[in-house]
C-alpha cells in the first residue's frame, strides 16, 4: 500500500516584495487543506488532503546550486537574483488514499536470501484507475489554484511511477520547507522515487 | 510505545534493533550551517551534490535508506517499487514529517460507502480515547474545527502562519477551500520535560532537545528508567521459532537475532510454557520482538 501523491510547485511573485524575514516556525507546514472531496461525487473514490510548504528558511547544503545553473549572471547581479527569488517558491503536496487491492502485496523470495541467510521480501505493486484519476485531479485542483494566485508553475507531477513503502523521508525533506529549487534537487539526489510525469 | 507501556505496567521487555544505538547530541546536525562544513557541505569538487555521495547524512536525521548493504529486497517483474528503511534506534520515527492526524468515522466505514476494501472491525469511537491518550504523551499542535473529515484531538496552541502561508490562507478563503492550522507532532509547549519547539525549522534533520516526536527520544526513555527494559542494539531478528518449528524438548517460543557485528546467532527464549507471551511489534520501524520474562539462554556461532 502507498498513499496517492502529487506535488506542484509555484512561484510567488507577490512574495519579492516582502522585506527579507525570518521564517520562524516549525519543521514543516503551520496551515494545510484539511481531507477533502471525500463527500461529493468525483471519478475517484476517497478523498485527499494538501500539505503546503515553502518560504525563506534555514539554507542547507547546495540551496542555491541549481538556482545558479538556471539563471544567467554572475557576481553582484546573481546575488540579487539569489535574494530576490529566495523564499518565493511554494510547494503544494496531495496526499490521498490507495484502495488495497489484489495486485499490491508482498511474499518472500523463494531464491534471495540476506547477508544472515535470512529469506528477503518480495513485492508485488499495481496503481488501479482510482488512483490515477485521483492524481489527475490533484494535479488539475494544483493548477487552478496556482492560476488563481497568479503564480508561476514550476512543476507539476504525479508520483505514479514508482510506489515507496514510505514518504516519511522524502516527506520530511520537502516540508522542512526549504528553497524550492534545493528541493526539487534533493528530491532527484534522494530518492528518484517518482520520476515525474507532466 | 509498547516497550513503554509493557515496562511502565512491571513487565520485563527485551527490544531488538538492528541498528546502531541514537546518540541525539551527536548524531542530529541540525543547526550546522552549510559554511560551517568543509567545501560548503559539498565535498571536493562539489560531488556530494550529486545522488548517493553522502550530503543526505549530514542533513537528514541518521541512518535510513533506500538501499541498505548485505539487506536486500526484491521486486517481481511487472512492480516498481522502492523501499525506505532505517536501522537505528527509533527507526523512521527518526525520519517522518510529524503530521500527525487521526482517522475519522468515515474512515472506518468505507466499504459501507462505496463498496471498496474493507471496513474496519472497530469504530472510530472505540479507537478515540487512545488517539487522546497518545496526542496527550506525545504533544500535537492544533486548533477545534469541528471537520468531520479531520477530527479534533487533544492539542496544544498552533504556531502562527508565515507570511506565505497568510497569502495562501487568503486565497483559500476566497473560494471557500478549507484551509486550517496543521497538526502536527511538536511542542509548541513544554511537555514532560520537553522544551518547546524554538522554530529552527529543521525538524527533518532531527532535534536534539525532542521538541519534536521520534520514538528514541520520547518513548523509549522512559521505559529504560523503570529498569525493566533491555535494549539490544545490532541485533536483527532473524527468526521467530515456535514449538512446531525448533526444538525436540516441548518449548516456549523464541526468537532468534543475529548479532551484526559479530555475526553470531542467540536465542532468547521466554521462560514460560504455551500459551507464550509473544509479541512481535511490526508497526514501528525496525524489527522488534519482545518477550516476556525472558532471559537470553545460549549464544552460539553460525557460519554464515
């Protein structure tokens, strides 16, 4: 079992105008969208909720790497750059619920054994239309609302790909709410989980 | 959470972690600024930056991993699959985002609803009173809705919204999209000896002062001080032998761990006959196996 995920990015422009501030808060999102849809008709059952994350935070490893491949410049103009867009990126993550079914479930290797001799786990995964239909909405919900707020989209993918026994890492990373384009590179350098589809 | 309820309540429990042990001082990097690290975190020649070469260690809280050495998983042809593990003490209660929300009514009666898995064989009523009591232990921040979707619990104050999130919450309000406080393992108040969050931010990365939930820093603890706990480190659990599947004399279940470091197998057995106190506690990471009254009967070598 996995849950439905996709995340969206945008770029807050609205955002530059804000005087350069400590983003104080805790490791993740203080507000989120509560589960939702799970009580209208829709071509999914179920329903999902959004975490949302994002905001001028502590700077780890690497933050301003990729931001310096993609922008031009150097020196003085490039910093300017780096201040101006740090802190404007948010992220939008829906989480939903996967309907267990027959094709997802693990056994154990009849021929791989561990280092200790002990028989390894085998798994066996399928996504069902439900889910896909509920990552398509996510998707198209993320669009609207980043439409609405007048942001720029960065990216916009379903982890539909590859399935994970567990978020929490990955989770744990994006939410900790750091520069965008830090996690966009984390989420390549960590996991590879869901190569994203557009 | 069970070590601590089994210990608090005068059991004796052993805990099996195949890990090493946490040493939270040590261990969790988290106010350690990228230009306090030799090549800015990045490693000669900026390698670290790239997937694999280790910049996950210093800014991750320890030891998970989509690939563990010598510990394999596999998956059938037609599945992709990735699997996270961790191997310390707490496993990826070490790791996870601290959003902490409850099950609500619908949740239990799906199949009821839409005809679709299974519904639960308990109620969200029966399960409520823990969700009070574990919320309660572990401190979850959190404002009253009353959402059926996303029932209230036992919070304490949320922390404000940033400024982003003041635009989004504008946003959301304009069309009508509910938009509430999160909620989420940790302390916006001192609980139990444990300081308030002081908002670094960087809850990912782990927290020296346990402001935030983990199992190692909160649960366990206090089930080593009733003296009644033997946490065993570098130990997985390799089987779980029962009287059907080891020994000619009529036993008790054990279960039988390997010492990873030195390779070699023991068995701890439980003391009593049938009907045996076993307990296997799966839903936490790692592998961990608890017996009762138990005492560690031999320890002998395998060549493995």
């Amino acid at each position: 079992m996995d849950s439905v995920g996709s995340d969206g990015e945008g770029y807050f422009p609205q955002m530059e105008k804000i005087p350069p501030h400590n983003h104080d808060g805790v490791g993740g999102m203080h507000v989120y969208v509560p589960w939702w849809k799970y009580d209208r008709q829709n071509d999914f059952p179920r329903g999902y909720h959004i975490e949302m994350g994002g905001g001028r935070d502590m700077p780890g490893v690497g933050m301003f790497h990729d931001l310096c491949d993609e922008e031009e410049g150097y020196g003085v103009s490039l910093k300017q750059t780096c201040r101006k867009m740090y802190g404007c990126f948010m992220g939008f993550s829906g989480r939903g619920e996967m309907i267990a079914n027959p094709d997802s479930y693990c056994d154990i290797d009849p021929d791989v054994v561990d280092q200790w001799g002990i028989p390894v786990l085998r798994f066996h995964f399928k996504w069902s239309d439900h889910e896909l239909k509920m990552a398509k909405d996510m998707q198209e919900h993320s669009a609207r609302s980043r439409k609405r707020l007048a942001v720029r989209t960065l990216r916009e993918g379903a982890r539909a790909t590859i399935p994970t026994e567990s978020r929490t890492a990955v989770s744990s990373s994006m939410k900790s709410g750091r520069h965008a384009w830090e996690r966009i590179r984390r989420r390549r350098c960590l996991t590879d989980i869901a190569r994203r589809t557009t | 959470m069970a070590a601590k309820v089994l210990t608090e309540g005068g059991l004796n429990v052993v805990l099996l972690e195949a890990g090493p042990p946490l040493n939270p001082d040590v261990d969790y990097k988290e106010h350690v600024w990228p230009y306090e690290l030799p090549h800015r975190g990045a490693g000669v020649g900026g390698h670290a930056l790239w997937p694999g070469n280790g910049l996950e260690s210093e800014f991750l809280a320890p030891t998970g991993a989509w690939t563990i050495e010598g510990e394999p998983y596999t998956v059938a042809a037609d599945s992709k699959f990735r699997w996270f593990r961790s191997r310390i003490v707490g496993g990826r209660t070490n790791h996870w985002g601290r959003i902490a929300l409850r099950f609500a009514p619908v949740d239990f009666r799906s199949k009821s609803r839409d005809g679709l898995g299974e519904d639960w064989p308990i109620s969200y009523e029966d399960i409520a009173p823990y969700y009070d009591k574990v919320e309660g232990y572990i401190g979850v921040f959190g404002t009253k809705e009353n959402i059926p979707s996303a029932p209230d619990g036992i919070f304490q104050p949320p922390p404000k919204p940033r400024c982003s999130e003041v635009i989004l919450k504008r946003a959301c309000d304009k069309v009508g999209i509910p938009c509430i406080p999160s909620r989420m393992a940790i302390l916006t108040e001192a609980l139990n000896g444990r300081p308030a969050c002081h908002y670094c931010g960087q809850c990912g990365r782990g927290c020296r002062r346990a402001s935030n939930f983990s199992s190692s820093q909160v649960l366990i603890p206090p089930a080593q001080k009733t003296g009644r706990l033997t946490l065993i480190t570098g130990a997985m659990a390799r089987e779980v032998c029962s009287e059907k599947t080891v020994r000619p004399r009529a036993s008790p279940t054990s279960i039988r761990p390997v010492a990873r470091r030195s390779a070699s197998t023991r068995e701890l057995w439980s003391w009593r006959r049938a009907p045996v106190s076993l307990r296997v506690f799966s839903s936490t990471p790692g592998r961990r196996f608890s017996l009762t009254a138990l005492r560690i009967r031999r320890a002998r070598s395998v060549a493995t």
